[in-house]
C-alpha cells in the first residue's frame, strides 16, 4: 500500500505575511497547501481544486468571507467541503453569522497555530455522514460525494455542479460501483450488472464493458478519479 495522499487545504486571505506563515506551518505539518487572495479567486480555485478545507478570512478586498461561506454552500460542487473562518473581529454576532451561513468552525485572529491545527484535524476525521465530509453518503435513492451525486429514483447524474448525460448502460454500472464503495467488481459482475438482461457469456462485452468504463471516465471529468483499475481484477470506486 502506497503512502497516503496529503490532505489539500485552501487558504482564502489577502493578508500576504499571514499566508505565507500559515502556508509554511500547514506543509510543515504535511499537508498541501494553496491560497487565494480575494473571494473571486477563492471561489474559483474551491470550485476548480476540490480541497479537503477550507480555511476563510472573513474580510476579502472584493467580498467578505460570509458571502464566500455562502456561494460556496449554494454550489453542489463546494458545499460539502468543511469550512473554518478566520477573522480579527471577535464578536459573538460575526461567529453566529458565520455558523450560520454554513462554516464549520470560527478562529478569531491571531490565533494559537496549535489551536488551529487541532480544529483542522477535527473536521478532517469528522464521520462520513457530516456535511463537511468528503465520505460517501449511500441512501435509497441517492449517492453523494463532494464533487459527485448521483440520483437513482431519477436516474441522473451531477459531478462537480454540473449535469453528466450518461447512457442506461453507463449509468448502471456507475450506481453499482459507487454503491458498495471499494468492492473490487470483475467485469462479469459489471456485465451483469449493467445488463438488463444479466447475463455474462458474450465474450464481447467484457470488451464493451472497458469501453463503458473509458466513456464513463470522460464524462466524469474530475470524478472520473473514484473510478480505478484494479489490474487482473476488475474496477473499484474509491472515495
């Protein structure tokens, strides 16, 4: 088993000696670490990169931080991912406000880095089923991840805000393999599976079946990713 990916973390603050200090303590506690300096490029860059949390000061030269903590709550593609807000203005309406709109947490500056890092860990382990996590939700009619949802009583599919038009076949194989995550699936499963008729003994679709699964990853785009190979085996869904 190879070495486990670091957790990416977003910095959303204009305050450039403070970013750059906490930037150094958070890769020096081995996370990745990138930053945006206004709440367009903040958006942008949690709509774009997906991190794992971020991190938001409340005053932005172009918006406030409550206004990001909202945009970023309203879009599918960003609202499940934890929020902490920073801010130098203390006071009980400011936190309230901010939990309000969505965030995780509320630091008020300067903070204890110590303090900092705790609050991070603790939203990072939070269970799968809490908002800001980047677990999967599996209930009867619907597949959740951050940046993938999949809605099985009405047969669709939206990965990082955005519709994804999938065939029947596509489809099914998706909702197979994004339903029992990290099951490893053979291809005779997935052709049963993805068969209305389930049946497995045409030597062809176990090509057609690799084809199913290339088509599926394009349409994905950065979702595609959940999806991996297991050489010898089949394919699995990772989370």
């Amino acid at each position: 088993m190879g070495p486990m990916a670091k957790k990416h973390l977003l910095v959303i603050d204009d305050e450039a000696d403070l970013v750059t200090l906490l930037e150094s303590r958070l890769k020096h506690s081995g996370y990745e670490v990138s930053s945006a300096g206004s709440a367009a490029e903040g958006v942008a860059a949690a709509r774009s990169n997906h991190p794992d949390l971020i991190l938001l000061d409340v005053s932005l030269p172009d918006s406030d931080g409550f206004d990001v903590c909202k945009r970023l709550r309203s879009d599918a593609s960003t609202r499940r991912i934890p929020v902490i807000m920073l801010t130098a203005r203390g006071t009980a309406t400011d936190e309230v406000l901010g939990l309000e709109l969505g965030a995780d947490d509320y630091v008020t500056k300067p903070y204890d880095y110590r303090v900092l890092e705790t609050r991070i860990k603790r939203l990072l382990q939070a269970e799968p089923a809490g908002r800001g996590s980047t677990g999967i939700r599996i209930a009867d009619d619907r597949i959740e991840l951050r940046d993938l949802e999949i809605d099985l009583r009405g047969r669709s599919v939206t990965a990082s805000g955005r519709p994804v038009e999938l065939t029947p076949m596509e489809f099914r194989i998706l909702a197979v393999l994004a339903g029992t995550p990290d099951h490893v699936f053979s291809r005779d499963e997935l052709i049963a599976a993805g068969s209305k008729d389930g049946k497995t003994d045409d030597p062809s679709r176990s090509i057609k079946i690799n084809n199913h699964i290339n088509n599926l990853r394009k349409k994905l785009g950065t979702a595609a990713d959940h999806i991996e190979t297991v050489h010898g085996s089949g394919y699995r869904f990772r989370v």
